[in-house]
C-alpha cells in the first residue's frame, strides 16, 4: 500500500475518539514520508544533509528538519513531474512579493480535499439546511482558500450557496455588497466564509449605513485570519464583538481558521487555542535553537502535515505562536524574515 492510501486510511480511522495507536501511526507515517522526500526533494535534502539529519538516524517526527517558507518561493519544492502538475497554488501578499507556490497534480488535490472535508465538517458543523455564502470570487485558480471554499460548496452547501467577492482590475478581491446583503436575507441558517479583511469591509459597510442583519438561529461565521495591507486590522475580540453585533452571531458559532497555501491541512480555533487534525501537528519552537519551547512560552511556528506528500510535510512558518497543550495560539507575524532559500543550499554553491 503506498503512503497516499495508508493516510487515506489513518485519516478516517484518526478522527474516531475510540480509536488507539494514533500518535504511534502518525510517527510511523511521517518517518516513511520524511525518507521519501529526503530522496525526491533535492532542496530539502540539501537542507537535511546541512544539518547533520538523515532518515535512519532519527526515530520521531519531531527531529524531522522543517522547510522555511521562504523556499516555496525560491525553489520548486515538489516530487511531481513537469508533466503532471496540473495546479498551482500561490500564497497571498502584496504584488511586490515573491509568492511561495505549491504544486498540485489530481492525487495531491485528493488528498488535499481528503484532508480537508472531515476536519471542516467535525470544527464548523454546516447542517443539511444552511446556505454557505463564500466572501471571495469564484474564479480564482491559483487560490488555496478558493479551492477550499469550492470543495466545501460541492460537498456541504446547497444549490443557492454563492460566492459574493469580485476580482478587481489589479488583482486585488473585493465585495459585491448588494450582493452579499441579499444573500444573507432569509430563513434559512447561513454559513458565512471568508478572510478577516473580506469580513471587515463587509462589517464597516453596515456600519457605516447603519444597518444590522440579524443572522437565522444555527448560522455560522468562519473567518480565515490575514488583512496583508488590504483593510484596516482588527483585533481579534473586537472583530468578534462586531460579528455579534452586525450579524447577530456569537461564540460559540464563531470559528477562526488557520491554512497556508504550503499546506494541505487547516488548523481550527477553539476557545483560543487552534488544532490540526489527527495527521497534522504544530509545534512552537524556540527561533535561537530550533528546541521545542515550554508551555504558555512564545516561538515559531512549525507545521507536520501528512497530507504534504508531494512536497515537503514539515513546514517552518514565520508565524509566532504560543504553546498551549497539543494545539497553539496564533499571536501574529514574526519581526524577523526567515533566511532566504538560498541559504540552504550547500555552501560551495552560493558562496556562503
């Protein structure tokens, strides 16, 4: 059995709350993943051999050397062929970034959705009867959180769900929101989707016209975190605070998500504290020594996502966290830039 359908198989037996063994399978299926993409991924390699790692002298997921992000920008951090990827996905930031790109072909993508669907449905609960309105454009092929939002439509969202954000003339998303306003009139529970800036320009257009929606009891908001100099930034409670009082939703039918265009897994807020499915893991370290830090102690975020296969599974992300159990808490963008990926290849090639 090869590691895409041995995942396929942890992932739906993992999220079963009787189910034993599950921290002993994910370290067996990462340690197999590590030395696969020890062989097919020459940047990553080229970063493992620096540090001294190699497949047959660790024994646990946690020695498994994470890629900064900064390579996805650089390099081609993927196993799969020229020939056969069939999509790309870019990270958001501004037009004067490089953006980091993550290579898709039909296997990736279903295990990216297989990864996807369960954790969705198990954190943001979408009933047979709700109407997802998405606050992003359709058609936008190079978007993780886009792909996302259409395999959630297709699996969970009835025929009247509807994507409300438009592209504008120099790329940038923005809301049609006569459109949206209508959408969220009715009946009928709504599921509310979108990213915190998306969420803000719609909350300070009610404002500013002074109106309320009062959402139908069951509906549900879910933000997706990030602004990237697109809208003011608000603070997390405050934001919170004006879901209640705009849309007429509060705890606990607020849910926060946390995904990376790097990624293949999403993290889900609960009461604070975000968590990855069973075939994921976060893990705060320290940026001096790379050591895992203490609990409630402040440090980088890195990411073990199993359902990376044709890239790379562990991920340094320039996030900082703090450490809280098995799960962390998102407290913003580190001051320090990560090194740049060329700083990972062996020194007789760049000089270093």
């Amino acid at each position: 059995m090869d590691l895409s359908s041995q995942l396929r198989a942890f992932i739906g037996q993992s999220l079963d709350a009787h189910c034993d063994g599950v921290d002993e399978e994910f370290n067996r299926l990462a340690l197999a993943l590590f030395a696969a993409q020890f062989e097919s991924v020459t940047i990553y390699r080229q970063l493992c051999e620096r540090r001294n790692v190699r497949p047959e002298n660790i024994r646990h997921w946690s020695q498994i050397p994470a890629l900064p992000t900064s390579a996805f920008k650089e390099f081609e951090v993927s196993s799969i062929p020229d020939a056969e990827r069939t999509a790309i996905f870019y990270s958001s930031g501004t037009t004067a970034q490089m953006p980091s790109r993550h290579f898709h072909h039909a296997r990736s993508l279903a295990i990216y959705e297989a990864s996807l669907l369960p954790w969705f449905e198990r954190n943001f609960q979408p009933s047979p009867s709700m109407k997802l309105v998405f606050l992003t454009p359709e058609d936008v092929p190079h978007s993780s959180l886009v792909h996302m939002f259409k395999t959630v439509r297709r699996h969970c969202g009835g025929p009247d769900s509807v994507f409300t954000g438009c592209v504008n003339a120099d790329g940038s998303w923005s809301i049609d929101m006569e459109l949206t306003l209508a959408a969220l009139d009715g009946s009928r529970p709504v599921g509310l989707l979108g990213t915190a800036f998306s969420f803000v320009h719609l909350l300070d257009h009610l404002a500013a016209i002074g109106r309320r929606v009062t959402l139908p009891k069951g509906s549900r908001v879910m933000e997706t975190g990030g602004y990237k100099g697109r809208s003011r930034e608000a603070p997390k409670r405050q934001l919170r605070e004006m879901f209640s009082k705009l849309l007429g939703v509060a705890e606990p039918g607020i849910v926060t998500e946390y995904g990376m265009s790097e990624l293949s897994s999403q993290a889900y807020d609960r009461a604070g504290v975000f968590q990855f499915p069973p075939w994921a893991r976060g893990k705060v370290v320290s940026p001096e020594t790379d050591a895992e830090v203490g609990e409630g102690e402040t440090g980088l975020l890195q990411v073990f996502d199993l359902a990376n296969i044709w890239s790379v599974m562990a991920v340094q992300t320039e996030d900082l966290a703090a450490r809280r159990g098995n799960g962390f808490e998102l407290l913003g963008r580190s001051a320090e830039s990560e090194p740049r990926g060329c700083s990972l290849m062996p020194e007789s090639k760049n000089g270093g």
